[in-house]
C-alpha cells in the first residue's frame, strides 16, 4: 500500500505525530484509488477500523471510476467494520472515517464520510471539496460558530458520522472535474488541525513533487505540536490527458444527501403517524369494553380494560356499587377478584342488576332494622 520509488504522479504517508502512541489512521495509495482513513476507538481498536475500512474498499471497489460504486464499496466497509466488533475483533464503539477517490484523467470521483478531508489545489488556490460530518461543521454551517472558532473548539474532534456505528450509513458520493496540473488532496484531521489551509495551499503549490509534499505536510504537521496521528495522499491530476477540462461544475454534485434526508423525515412521519394510529386504535378498542372488579369489598364498575400496557391504564371508573362480593355466590365473588370483562358498559350492568338479585332478598330477609318485611 505505499508508493513504488520512482517519479510516480502521486504519494502517501502517515506519521504517528508527537503526542499519541499508537497510529490509528491507514490510507491506500493503489491508482487509480487512493484513500485515507482515520480510526476511533482507542486500544488499537481505530487501528484495527481504519485498516479493516481500508482493505474493504480495495477489494470492492470498481475497477473505473464511478461515484455509486465507489459508495457501495464504502457502504460495504461500514459493514464490514460494524460485523467485526460484532464478532469480537477490535472492540465494540470502533469506527473510522475514511475518504475515497478515484481518479480518471481529470475526472475525481469521491465517497467520503467523517473529518478527513479532500481537497483540489488549482492555479494555486486550494478548495476543500469534501464537507466535514462533524460537531463544530455543523455549527460552523449553522452560523454558530466561526471557521476560526471551530478550530480551536473543545469538541472539535466530535465527529456526526463514521463507518461502524449504522447499517444505513449515508455517504456522501460525488464526482469533481479537475484540470491537469491541479494536484488532489486526501488527508487526516491530524493534518489540517494542526496546519491551517493557507500555509497547506502554500506546500502543495510550492513541492515539485508529490512525495515532497507529503512529507512537507507531515513535518508542518509535527512542528505545529503533532497532536494527532497525520497522513497525507497527495495526487498529481492530468497525467495523459490531453484535452483541458473546463471547470464547469467546481461546486460537486452530490449524489447523496438532500434526498436522503427528505427520505428519512418521510418516514419519521411515517413512524409517527402509525404509532399515533396504534395508540389510537389501542384507545378506542379500551373505550368499547367494560369490566366489573372486587375493589375493597364492593362491586365496582370500569369502562376500558384492566391492568396497564406499556405504561398507561386505559380503564375509567364509571360506579361503586353497595353490593358486597362476600354476599355472591363463591364462583363470581373469586371471578370478580381479577375482574370479569365484558363487552361494553350495558352488558357490565346488567351483570350488576344480576348481582343484585343475588345479594337483595338475602338481605331484605336479615334486615331486622324493617319489621314491615320481616314474617
Ligand atoms: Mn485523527
């Protein structure tokens, strides 16, 4: 995976910086794919994710350049990072960035997810073309917070999306077109925490040669504190091609996004409304029963349905009878300890009325208080 000597249009490297002991970052150099991944997990756990995320991609990856492929090689190492820690290789919570592309002449296509970073230099100026799927990117998009802000911020390294957490991952997939003689970027947030882009713009315009750029980046990276793992892939673009690619579309096309998100609002809705309907019916069906129970001595009446589900009683007092269930048969006065259910409130008092048969002439016949009854 690193690069053969030579005067080759591209190159990578990856230093384990000044302040960690262990690199957790890998990256792919095999053209026309390059790659570069940043662990997360600790205990070697990161190391174990980023290379995992890595080798995926190598071996699912398309063979031309192709932005929905290149995706699904992503989606395929998100899989294969969660399966992993899942079966006790690495650790659970492992996860990695990573930033993929694929170069064709001047065509770059791009899937990217996390803090790692593409970016193009061209006439001289750089453009990071990938969006950062972090904390302080999105309070930087919100207008919370400032780029300067941003990189200085406590929760900087806090990051919104990486491989291994989330089958359904969302990648963010598109497709650049360069010019020859512009020169690609992959890099680590080792990288670009610890050089700001200007003087990052500065070495990639002023290296003759890829290989001197990563290995400026790198040394820029550690003299600036090196607090992190870096790595730099570093790719000349236009080797070849002949015809200049106008820069027509320099702002990318994202395949993926906009659309995923409508998608899960959709069905946030969705999940909402048939829970809502679930609860509903659950209401209605309570609604149209009834029960009579033994509640300290007496019969009383509910509409609904006994006991609790998921939490909530659906049962609404309606009568507390005078009727002692000590005085009913011994069968009902054992039913009614649990409750006997029926079909709605009219059936519920006509088993009152019966109850009430049963318990009257018992009692007007030992009401010694009424002698107008009394033989
Ligand atoms: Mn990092």
């Amino acid at each position: 995976m690193s690069p053969r000597k030579g005067a080759l249009p591209y190159a990578g490297g990856t230093d384990v910086g000044l302040i960690r002991s262990g690199n957790e970052d890998s990256y792919l150099v095999n053209a026309p794919l390059f790659a570069v991944a940043d662990g997360l997990g600790g205990h070697q756990a990161g190391e174990v994710a980023s290379r995992l995320a890595v080798e995926v991609l190598l071996g699912e990856a398309p063979k031309r350049a192709d932005a929905k492929a290149l995706s699904r090689a992503v989606r395929n190492a998100n899989m294969a990072v969660i399966e992993a820690a899942q079966s006790g290789v690495g650790r659970t919570g492992m996860g990695t960035t990573i930033t993929a592309a694929m170069v064709d002449g001047t065509r770059i296509v791009l899937a990217h997810v996390g803090d790692s970073r593409a970016y193009l230099l061209h006439l001289g100026t750089l453009t990071q073309i990938t969006e950062d799927h972090s904390m302080v990117a999105d309070m930087v998009r919100a207008g919370t917070l400032t780029l300067e802000e941003s990189r200085v911020h406590p929760s900087r390294s806090v990051i919104t999306r990486a491989l291994g957490s989330d089958p359904n991952l969302l990648v963010d997939a598109f497709e650049v077109t360069a010019s020859p003689g512009d020169r690609l970027l992959l890099c680590s947030d080792g990288l670009t925490s610890m050089v700001e882009d200007v003087e990052i713009e500065r070495i990639l315009a002023t290296s003759p040669a890829p290989q001197t750029a990563v290995a400026t980046l790198i040394a820029t990276a550690n003299d600036g504190g090196g607090q992190d793992n870096i790595t730099a892939v570093v790719v000349d673009i236009g080797g070849g091609t002949a015809v200049a690619a106008p820069r027509a579309d320099a702002a990318p096309a994202r395949e993926t996004g906009g659309n995923h998100w409508l998608a899960r609002i959709a069905w946030l809705f969705v999940a909402i409304a048939i829970i809502a309907a679930a609860a509903y019916a659950a209401y209605a069906y309570a609604r149209s029963q009834a029960y009579v129970i033994d509640e300290n001595g007496v019969v009383v009446v509910y509409s609904g349905v006994p006991g609790e589900f998921a939490g909530v009683t659906l049962n609404w007092l309606e009568s507390v009878t005078a009727i002692p269930t000590d005085e009913l048969d011994p069968i009902t006065a054992t039913r009614l300890k649990d409750g006997v259910r029926v079909d709605g409130l009219k059936p519920a008092f006509a088993l009152i009325a019966e109850y009430r048969l049963q318990v009257e002439p018992s009692s007007d016949t030992s009401a010694p208080a009424d002698p107008t009854v009394t033989p």
